[in-house]
C-alpha cells in the first residue's frame, strides 16, 4: 500500500474559509491571562484607543480574591511582529511569517472541525448551544472540548515550525530561545489559540529581537516547546486514539499530520568534517565492509512510505558497537562512513544529518543531560532526512548502573539512549543508524551495549601488507623512497580481506568460549542443525549469564545482514533514476533478488563473533572490577595502619 492510499487531505477551500477567522486572531483580541505571568514592563503604552493602562485591580469580595484579576490585554500579533525591528517597512521575512501564522491557524482550525464532525463533538456543541445538553453527557463534552484544545494547539505549532523553516537561510548564529511555555488551556479550541498566541505576543515582546533571523528562531523555539508539552499531555488519551492514528495532509504545503510526531522540514547540517575514502582507511576489514554497506543500505529509505525495504526485509543495522585499542581507526572510520552518506545524499539531493553527542551534553542541571540526548535522537531519526548519530568515547559519555563514579548526568544520558534505542516505543524506519564507539567497551553498562545490534571490531592494521600499506598512506608524495617487493593496497581488496576475516570466525578466539566450544562439539558433533545451534547457545549462556535473548535478537539480524551480504552498485549511487527515485515497492524487489539464503556457516560464525565481543568484554569487565576492589583494600588498609599510628601517639 503505498503512501497516497492511507493519507486524507484537507481540503484547500476548507482552508481558506478559515482565513478569515485566522486574521483576525492576528490583527487583535483580548484575553486574560490564567496560567502565565505578564512579561511587558508595569509602563504600557496604549495600542490602540479604547485598551487603556490602569493599573490591575484587586477584588476585595470574600470568594473570589484568589480568582485572576488581570485585565483582558489586547493581543495585536502582527503589530508585535512589524515592530520587531527598526525598519519602517515591512520586510520579506516578516510577511513570511505572517503568512505561515495564518496558514497554521487555518489548518489547525479545519483539524479542529474534522475532528469535532469524527467523534460527534460537534453534535454536543450545538445541543449545548440549544440548551438541550444533558448532565450525563457533559462530562464527555468536557473531555472532548480539550481533546480538540489539544489538537489544534499541536497543528498549529506543528505547522508553523514547518513552514517557518525555510524562512531564514541559517537561524544557528542568531539563535533565541523562549521562555516556559505556560499559557496552555484545554477549555475549547478557541480559548487555546487565543492562550498561545497571547504568550507568543509576550515572548516576541520581551526577546531582545534585532534581526528577522531572530524573529524565526524566537517562534520556532516557542512551537517546539509546545509541541512537547501538548504530546506530554496529549499521552494515554483514548478520546485523541483516532486522531493519532490517522495521517492528513496538505497538499499545497506539502505538510503531512502524523498524529503528535512533529513534521520539520528536512534540513541538512553543514560538515566540515575530514571525510576519508575507504582506501584509506587500512585494516578493519570487516568494519569498513560493512560501514560500507550501511552507507548504501541508507540510501534505499523511501521518503514517502517512511520505511526502507532493508528495515522490512531484514538485516539493517539500527546500532552498532565499534570497539579497538587507541589508535586503531575509529575515527577514521567515522569520517569514511560520514563521506560517503554526504556524497550519495549530495548526488541524490537528499538532506542529510550527522551529529555526534559529546561530552558538553553531560550538564549539572538536574534533566539537562537526558534532554540534549532527547534533542540528538530526534535529530537524527527526523523521518524527512538521512541521519548518522556517533557517541564516540561512550564509556565516558553514558555512565554505568551501579558504579558510583557515575555522575547523575551520565546516568540519565544511559537511560534514554537504552528508551531509544530499544525501547517499547522505537520504531525503526531504516533513515538513520546510531554508532557506539569506544577504546574501553568494558566500561559501557551491559544493558546499553547489548542494544547494539551489530559489532564492528576496529582492531587496525595486522599484517605486514597492512602496516606497509598504512606507512605508504602516511608518508605522502614528498619522497622517492621506493616500495620495494610488494604490491600496494592489494591487501586492502575488501571482499577477499573479509572472507578471510568472517572465515576466521568458524572458532572462536576467546579461551572461555574456545572451551564451551570445544567441549559441545565433542558431546554433540558437529553443529549442523538448528536443535545443536541451540544446546551451543545455551552452554554459552551457562558460561556467561549475561548472554541473554537479547544476544541471540542480535545475533540473528546479524544473520539476517549475513543474507544481505552484497553491496548495492555503485551505478545505482550515481544515478538516482537507477534506484533511488524508484518506488518503494520497486526497490524492496530489487533488494530481494540480490539477497542469497542463510548457511550454517553464517550462523555459527555469527555466533561466534557475538560472543568473542561479549566474553572480550566480560573478562576486562572483570578484571577492572578486580583492580578497583584490590586498589580499595589497600587503601584501606593504608588508612588503617596511619590511624593506629596517630592513636599510638
């Protein structure tokens, strides 16, 4: 089924009725504030005739002094808008917001309607309206009232983040945030647009505002953070389940409704990053090989059925785990895989997203650090855009349950990449891929390290072809040194390197695993079947409790990526009208006339290299914990012997 057959569209004259409505909401209406404090200066001058600037009154009557008893203010958005800066005139920016706002309010008041004539709402505010509104029925038409306050608050700043997004060329040097969002009222739909827009009015008003790309950045700011809280409120609603499962669109803006999930305009972030080819990355075989075919795997998502055929059919990779020694090319391998997502998004005319999250995420402020990493996965996995998330350095970055040297920052920042990356609400799309990096992977909680899918040993060079390609590499042009007896680069032909590396897989290398190996195969005989397969995992989960269903999840998608063991051409890179401007149905067959039937090769060699990382892991796990333990006792018993010193003397 393809996209256009579970989208209903809003109707272009429905909309423009709204008009109307939605300029007037602009040009001027009182309202009192409940909820969010005033934020203009005590002084106000008037802004029109007949909105005077007496002071608040103060009811002295018993009953009703906690009551609010600010004075309706006249709310005149557009003025506050045209007078954001020094310019007499109206500038283009200015108008485009404008626009935007209009636009918003109408769609989010046609949202309103639909909705309304959907649940018979619209039945209850008529007989409401008549009189004939029973008491059993009220509670419902209560409930209804802020389902449909909910609903048009979210499209509306869903709506005019959207639109506002193409406004200004670059907002990142002129970023302004707003203040708390405050003013949400769930009475009717009305009331909440007329609450929001207030607290808007005041934010642009108090925002030391000098350029339009200030303007922009103020009102996205502010519509994202309502989007937030009204999903937070929205959430275990049963009266919005219809409007959360329905899809709507507007074909004229080309802006999709997908229930609470916020529809950004696809942007790129820009790179200067170090890209490298993936000659020049040496050694990791396996690695390269397959950041090599993530890279391309990316590349078959379909923007308009939201899914890429590999996440349907199998064997695409969500996360990963790539672990070395210092040295070894993590970095270098980043910088291949980011180069080569650019280039294919740059050829197709696709937006694509890199972002790393870093150390600066970690912040003292109790919840910061887990909304920065909120604010990373959500731009990463943004459905419009190819996404590449790093956390390299992981075992600094995400803190281990447990461990007391874990500050709480760290603690919350584990907490949402485990939510978020397997998580009861992640959906893969098959857009984006998370890479976990890390030169001591030991330290990394076990729990947040088995939601990797797949594992990337970033071991460096190892032979002698190897350590001659990377000196040859390294030493530049600015020489005549000759090569001497050996053919460069031959080494580094990746499918005959990676056959060798996956053949080498066939036994395991780790001690503790070679003799779980070893011993079933000597009860059991070869392992030729499934029920055989099954009584070696098993004697892996007796040697290590940690191996849990989790392990044997990933295991089989590594199986599963094993049966995707091509590279996509690079024809079809270079020629968009070759692959990646099919449809979505096209492209999943495609894909599965290349794919090749799993072996058991496959399989054990899978589990071996699964379990080799997770037993590598264990044992330094261990033996850290060993150390510390040893360390502490000495300590302690150094501390013991001075104090009985000190009480001698």
């Amino acid at each position: 089924m393809t996209v256009s057959n579970d989208l209903m569209e809003l109707k272009e004259d429905k909309i423009r009725e709204k008009y109307a409505a939605a300029e007037a909401l602009l040009t001027g209406f009182d309202h009192t504030p409940r909820i969010a404090a005033k934020r203009e200066p005590d002084v106000v001058q008037e802004r029109s005739p007949g909105l005077g600037t007496r002071r608040r009154f103060r009811s002295t009557t018993p009953g009703l002094v906690t009551r609010s008893t600010a004075r309706p203010e006249g709310v005149q958005l557009s003025a506050r808008i045209f007078e954001s800066d020094d310019d007499a005139l109206t500038t283009p920016l200015q108008a485009g917001v404008l626009q935007a706002l209009r636009r918003a309010l109408s769609v989010a008041q046609v949202m309103s309607d639909q909705f309304a004539e959907q649940t018979g709402l619209a039945d209850l505010k008529r007989a409401n309206l008549a009189g004939t509104l029973d008491a059993s029925r009220a509670d419902r038409f209560q409930q209804l009232l802020s389902a449909s306050a909910l609903i048009s608050l979210h499209v509306f700043a869903n709506m005019t983040d959207f639109l506002i997004s193409g406004l200004a060329a670059d907002t990142a040097d002129a970023e302004i945030q707003c203040g708390d969002v405050e003013e949400i009222l769930l009475d009717n739909d009305q009331l909440a647009l007329h609450g929001t827009l207030w607290e808007l009015d005041q934010e642009i008003s108090a925002a030391p505002i000098q350029t339009d790309a200030q303007l922009v950045s103020l009102i996205a700011s502010f519509c994202e953070q309502l989007m937030e809280k009204v999903t937070l409120r929205a959430e275990g609603s049963a009266l919005l389940q219809s409007f959360s499962e329905a899809r709507y669109r507007v074909e004229a803006d080309n802006f999709e409704i997908t229930g609470f999930t916020p529809a950004a305009r696809a942007r790129s972030t820009s790179l200067t990053m170090a890209f490298k080819k993936p000659e020049e990355v040496v050694g990791n075989h396996i690695a390269k090989y397959q950041a090599m075919k993530l890279a391309k795997m990316l590349m078959a998502y379909d923007f308009e059925r939201k899914l890429n055929p590999f996440a349907e059919l199998g064997g695409f990779i969500f996360t990963f785990m790539g672990d070395g020694k210092p040295g070894t090319g993590k970095t270098t391998l980043i910088q291949m895989m980011a180069g080569l997502i650019n280039d294919y998004c740059t050829n197709a005319g696709y937006a694509f997203r890199y972002q790393n999250l870093s150390t600066d995420s970690i912040d003292s402020y109790q919840g910061k650090s887990a909304q920065n990493a909120k604010a990373f996965i959500k731009t990463v996995t943004d459905p419009n855009v190819i996404g590449f998330g790093t956390i390299d350095d992981i075992d600094q970055l995400a803190g281990k349950r447990g461990d007391r040297q874990s500050s709480a920052g760290q603690l919350e920042i584990t907490a949402v990449l485990m939510e978020s990356f397997a998580g009861a609400n992640t959906v893969v799309r098959g857009n984006c891929t998370f890479g976990m990096f890390s030169n001591y992977p030991e330290n990394v909680d076990d729990a947040l390290r088995q939601r990797a899918g797949a594992r990337f040993l970033v071991d460096g060079p190892q032979t002698r072809e190897d350590y001659i390609d990377i000196l040859y590499l390294l030493m530049g042009k600015n020489h005549s040194i000759p090569v001497g007896e050996h053919e460069l680069f031959e080494a580094q032909v990746i499918q005959k390197a990676v056959a060798a590396s996956y053949e080498s897989h066939s036994r395991p290398k780790e001690d503790a695993l070679v003799s779980v190996f070893d011993r079933i195969s000597n009860s059991i005989g070869e392992l030729d079947t499934i029920a055989k397969l099954g009584a070696y995992l098993k004697a892996i989960q007796e040697a290590d409790e940690r191996f849990t269903g989790r392990a044997i999840k990933n295991i089989t998608d590594a199986v599963k990526v094993r049966a995707m063991d091509f590279e996509l051409p690079d024809e079809w890179m270079e020629d968009p009208d070759l692959f990646l401007l099919k449809d979505y149905e096209t492209k999943k067959s495609m894909i599965a006339e290349l794919a090749q039937p799993i072996s058991i090769e496959m399989v054990i060699q899978e589990i071996n290299r699964y379990a080799d990382s997770e037993f590598r892991y264990a044992d330094k796990s261990d033996e850290v914990a060993i150390e510390n333990a040893v360390r502490e006792m000495q300590r302690m018993e150094e501390a013991k012997r001075r104090y009985m010193d000190l009480s001698r003397s």
